[in-house]
C-alpha cells in the first residue's frame, strides 16, 4: 500500500508565513473545498461541519514551531480519518506536502482525491498572497484573553514608566538585545508605546512589533512612523517576514498578559516561527513573590508611597492575579486602575520553550547580566532554535 503525496512550492514565501495562514482555523473555508460544502462552526479546537452526509469534525494538530499540520477528520459515522499536512522550508520559498493513503479504496479514487487536494494547495498559495499583501477575508478569530489598553491608557503609559524609560534603565536591556540580534531583524511582541523598539531601532536594527492595541500603537507611530506594526495579539498574529528574524523578544513581564497556559503556549510557538533557524527568543518576567503571603493573606504590596499605592492580589490554585494601582492626580483625587495576568514560573516556561523547539542558552536574574539565584526575585530568559 503506497501513499500518494501531493506538493506545492511557495516561491518567496516562508514556512512561519504560510504556517500561519493555514494554521488559522478560521480561514480555512477559504482554500479546503470539503469545508465550504455546509455550516461551519467552531467547538474549542474543533471545526464542525453540518454537511450534506452528515456531521464531520476536524481537529488539528496543536500549533507548533515544526510546520505539523497533520489534522484528523471524524466522519458521521465515527471514523476517524488521519490526514498528514507538512509545511517545509524549501531552497526557493516554502513547501506544502500532503499526503493521501488509500486506505483500501481503489487506485482511480486515490488519484481523484489527489486532484482535489492539488487544487485546495492551490487555493492555498493564493490566499497566502492576499493575506500578505492585506487583501485576505476578514475574520473575527477568538478573543484573546489579554487587557485591552484603551486611549487613556496609551495617554499615560510614557509617563507611568519614565523611571523604565531613561538611558541608564535602559541601556543594558538594549546591550544586550542588539548582542544576541547580530546584525539581524527583530521583533518585540507586545510592542506597546515603542518604550524599547524605538531606541533599538535607533541602533540601527531592523525592528518590528506585534500590538494587540491600536491606541498604544498610535502613540507609538507619533514618536517613531517608520516603525512596522501589526495589530493583533501576540499568541497567533504574524509579522512580515515571519521565519526570517533573528531575534524576537517580550519584556516587562508581557507575557503574563496572556491569562491561559494554551495562550502562553501558543505565544512561544508563535515566537518560535517567526525565527530564523539559530534565532533566539528573550523574555524577562518577575517572580510572583508567593513566599511574603502568610495563610489567609491574598494581597501583596510592591508600591508604596505618596504618589501611587500598589498591590497584586494572588490566586495559587488558578495563578491568576490582579494588580491594582491607586496613583495620586493633579488635582489630588486618587485614580484607581487594575491589570489581570497569569503568573508563571521558569521551569514551566522551559517547558512551553521546549514544546516550541526551543533550548534553554542563558537565565539571568536581569538583563545586565547578575546571576540566576533562589532570591533573584524576576528573571531575564534566552531560548533558541536549532541551525
């Protein structure tokens, strides 16, 4: 019994680009013609489909770094068809391989199946084009589960963190960041204001971010226009000339914006295939300082003062947690504000790394480089992929 594999070059495209496009649950009516046959819905990770012969389920593969789109398909009848998806690098772009296996039938279905499914590549490649060059369908993918930064939030935030934001806080997080990016592209995600991509750039790096909010990257696009951002959240959205950087970073503690371990997960996965083959993914996190709540006690402060009173509130079972800020206004009334975050540890991040295909290179206890200890109280983290 010999497979049947069917393959279709991408010329100029890159494997994390195409990935992304057929990766994307909800486009996929836009090139398999099996789901553009009835209604369409989503179940989780799932799509079902109300067809003519009845109930179909799809489920694919979970997002990863390897390309892996192998996805399996639940008939009406309960049998479960396996169907084996492939994005490969290619020497001039990216490759698309599926493979069909008779599974019994006849040689002349086979080759019939095989057509359909040339043509659905086909389909593919072409939406691929139109996503890339900002034509492709509309969607209203999941919403993910981070705080939206609105207006005000955008209005405030360079004055929140000017302490973050002068030469001297600065300049070891950017000495280091412009080393481990040797001369290459980069990607911050979760970009903000620009607070470190405009003075990397200023380096002379090819920077690009990722912003789930549109305000903060307008206050971004007034202090730095030529500075390419794409709106979307950081676990799923893809940058031009995804596959192709050299260094893709996450820092203040972003990356428990994402309030779901599938939505960290997702986001190193997503790291991971914008990468280069040798790149390298940064994150600096604190570490939830669970050690200062006595029994009973959910709350613990990290700002106290005449201007702004902070504290985080704690749950260990879910590791959700709140912070909430009183800061003092110009006219002495106090302005009462909260962000919500999924708190994670470093071994569980080297896990999520190493579902991604990414390895451990270096942890230091902040980016200048202090060492790694039990009392280190956050944590600067590079992983890197293979090549």
């Amino acid at each position: 019994m010999t497979s049947t594999h069917v393959s279709r070059v991408l010329p100029g495209r890159t494997a994390g680009e195409v990935y992304g496009v057929a990766r994307d649950l909800d486009l996929l009516p836009h090139w398999a013609h099996g789901l553009a046959e009835g209604d369409l819905t989503r179940d989780g990770d799932r799509l079902v489909l109300d067809s003519p012969m009845g109930r179909v389920q799809v489920r694919f593969a979970p997002l990863n770094a390897y390309g892996v789109l192998d996805h399996d398909v639940t008939l009406p009848d309960g049998t479960v068809v396996a169907n084996p998806l492939r994005v490969l690098p290619h020497p001039d772009g990216a490759e698309l391989v599926f493979t069909l296996r008779p599974l019994g039938r006849p040689e002349a279905e086979v080759a019939a199946d095989a057509v359909l499914v040339a043509a659905d590549l086909e389909r593919l490649e072409a939406l691929v084009a139109r996503v890339a060059a900002g034509e492709g369908p509309v969607t209203t993918p999941p919403a993910p589960s981070s705080d939206l930064w609105d207006e005000e939030d955008a209005r405030t935030y360079d004055d929140a963190c000017a302490d973050l934001s002068t030469p001297q806080a600065l300049g070891p997080t950017l000495d280091l960041l412009e080393g481990l990016a040797e001369g290459g592209s980069v990607l911050e995600l979760a970009v903000d204001t620009g607070r470190v991509a405009i003075p990397l750039a200023e380096r002379g790096l090819a920077v690009s971010g990722i912003e789930l909010s549109a305000p903060m990257i307008d206050r971004l696009h007034e202090k730095r226009p030529d500075l390419p951002v794409v709106v979307g959240d950081m676990a799923t959205a893809t940058a031009p000339g995804c596959g192709t950087f050299s260094l893709v970073y996450l820092v203040f503690n972003t990356i428990g914006n994402l309030r779901t371990q599938a939505e960290q997960v997702a986001c190193f996965a997503n790291a991971a295939r914008h990468l280069r083959p040798g790149g390298r993914f940064v994150v600096e996190l604190w570490l939830p300082p669970l050690r200062k709540l006595p029994p009973g006690q959910e709350a613990v402060p990290f700002d106290v003062g005449d201007e702004h009173l902070g504290f985080d509130t704690y749950d260990v079972v879910t590791q959700q947690g709140t912070s909430h800020h009183y800061t003092r206004e110009t006219d002495g009334r106090f302005r009462y504000g909260t962000s919500n975050f999924r708190y994670v540890w470093p071994a569980e991040l080297d896990l999520m790394a190493a579902l991604a295909g990414l390895t451990l290179e270096r942890r230091t206890a902040d980016f200048a480089g202090a060492p790694y200890t039990g009392e280190s109280t956050s944590h600067v983290s590079v992983w890197r992929t293979a090549g």
